[in-house]
C-alpha cells in the first residue's frame, strides 16, 4: 500500500519548527516574550484576520519554545526544569529610582580620613571557655563583665557600688546612645535640609534685629564672615541747616497739633495718637513730687539734696 500521498499531505499540514522572516524575531527568553518586528501584510490581514493572528502567534512560540529547548536544565521532583538567562529587554520603572541617602557624621568622618569600613563577625573568640561565642546578645561577650564573679573594685568607689550594675548600666547607655545618633540620622535624611535652612534664616533674622539695634543701624558694626549685607534698613536724619519756610511749617504743624480739639488727652488710653500721655504724665508727676519730699526731709546718706551739701 502506498502511503507517501497521505504523508505528503500531513506535511503540509505541520509547519516546520524553524520560523524564517524577514526580519528575525527579537526573543528575550528571560522574560518569556517575543517581539516581531515585520510588517504587517495587508492581503493577508484584510483577506481573513483571524488565520493571520493565529499564524503570527504560532511562528512567535514556536521560536520561543525551540530557544527554551536550547536552554540548559536541571532536574527536580517536576521534571527537568530550564534555567533561564538574565532578561537583556530594558523595561520601564513604575516608579523613580530612590534617591541616594545621605551619609552618616560617622560615613563623613570615615570618609575624610580614609578608613575603611569592615564588617565585624558575628562571633568573637573566648579564650577562657576557648570556644567561639556571640559578641552581642544572650550571652554576649559584651556582658562578660557583668557575669564574672570577682571584679577589682577602684579605691575611691563607694560602699554600696556594685560592679555588675556600673557594667550593666554603662552598656544600656551605649545602646542608647547609639539608638539616639540613629534616629538622627534617619531625622537628618528625611528633612535635614529643610531643618539647616529653617536654622539659618533664624539667625540671620537675629543678626539682622541686633544690626538695627545700635545707633547707626549697624554701620560701623564688624561684618561677620559670609554675612549678608541687609538691604532696607536706613536710618534718616533730619538736615542741621534747613529753610526759615521749613521750619516755619513745621512749628505751625506742631502748634496746632497740640491745639486740635480731637488731639485732647483722654484717660481711657494709654496715649495712642494723643500728644499728651496722661499715664505717663502722672507717673513722671508722682515721681518728682517723691523726689521734692526726701529732698526736703533729707536722704540716708546725710545729704541736703537742695544744696548739695553735706549736713553737721
């Protein structure tokens, strides 16, 4: 019986394991994906849709499954398995790289004097027990001082002093001491720059209020290094030599602010916009007479305060 037609027709109908294109197809087996770059033929495309889909995406996995095929594998309990080689497709991040933390005063001083940091073992050896035990933890070797059973006792100490205690508390202060410089260092990396700027505007606004304070608004000061000239603050004098017109305006203004009927004192104020300040007024007035009377009666150090002169 001859068989070869059937065969022959059976050929046709499985495609070849090999795709060729025009293009070669851009695999990247560790991702698992497969991007075609040929163009689309429009014949095909219009003529029946769905068939050219189907063809597209068998030649894309066929050419993946040969890569994975090629693959080297390794055996477990599901059969041989493919490892797969790095991805080389560069993807997109979701999000944007973190930014670099800023170092610790320890990284900086590290820095500056060239040393170089080394990761400290776990365990330490014991020469006592000669064995290798841990250095920090239960059993520590940092707690060795605090478990021996005899400890030489300084000649000063007290009476009630307890060398396990002073072992004892000396280390929790460490911790602590390290666990304070830490969230320091974590507050310095979240909002350190914003904190040293705060901290600098506060002091060149009191700079700047101790500038104004002295007589000249802080011209003859000494300048500070890296100090800021201050803009806006002037002092205005009034000019020794002026016009008999300007002066006459200004004492006519004078005049009759002192003789305006809304400018009388009033005592429910303090002063205000009055040119009399009533408060003022009576206290300078209670003042002098107190004044006046221990002048007449005579101070307590024998002075006659009305001549100047000493009593006999």
């Amino acid at each position: 019986m001859d068989v070869s037609g059937i065969l022959a027709v059976q050929a046709q109908k499985q495609k070849s394991i090999q795709v060729e294109k025009d293009i070669p197809l851009d695999i990247d087996v560790g991702f698992l994906t497969v991007t075609d770059l040929n163009p689309i033929d429009k014949e095909s495309y219009e003529e029946n849709l769905e068939a050219f889909l189907q063809s597209t995406a068998r030649d894309g996995v066929q050419a993946l499954l040969t890569s994975l095929f090629a693959l080297p594998t390794k055996s477990s309990p599901d059969g041989p398995l493919a490892q797969l080689p790095p991805p080389t497709t560069q993807l997109p991040r979701a999000k944007p790289l973190p930014k670099p933390k800023p170092p610790t005063k320890w990284e900086k001083f590290a820095k500056a004097k060239g040393i170089q940091q080394t990761k400290r073992e776990k365990k330490v050896w014991d020469e006592e027990r000669q064995e290798w035990v841990d250095r920090w933890g239960w059993k520590g070797k940092n707690k060795e001082v605090e478990a021996q059973w005899i400890t030489e006792v300084p000649a000063n100490a007290d009476i009630d002093f307890d060398p396990a205690k002073e072992a004892r508390d000396a280390r929790k202060a460490r911790v602590a001491k390290n666990e304070r410089q830490r969230l320091q260092n974590q507050a310095r990396a979240q909002g350190g720059n914003a904190e040293r700027e705060e901290r600098k505007k506060d002091i060149e606004r009191t700079l700047a209020t101790s500038r104004v304070s002295t007589a000249s608004m802080g011209k003859f000061d000494k300048k500070l290094d890296g100090e800021k000239k201050l803009r806006g603050v002037k002092r205005k004098f009034e000019p020794t030599e002026n016009s008999v017109e300007n002066e006459k305006n200004a004492n006519l203004a004078l005049l009759s602010k002192l003789g305006g009927e809304s400018n009388r004192p009033r005592r429910d104020t303090g002063g205000g916009d009055d040119v009399v300040n009533v408060r003022k007024a009576v206290r300078f007035a209670s003042k002098g007479q107190g004044s006046a009377s221990l002048a007449r009666k005579g101070g307590s150090d024998g002075k006659d305060r009305r001549k100047g002169k000493f009593k006999r």
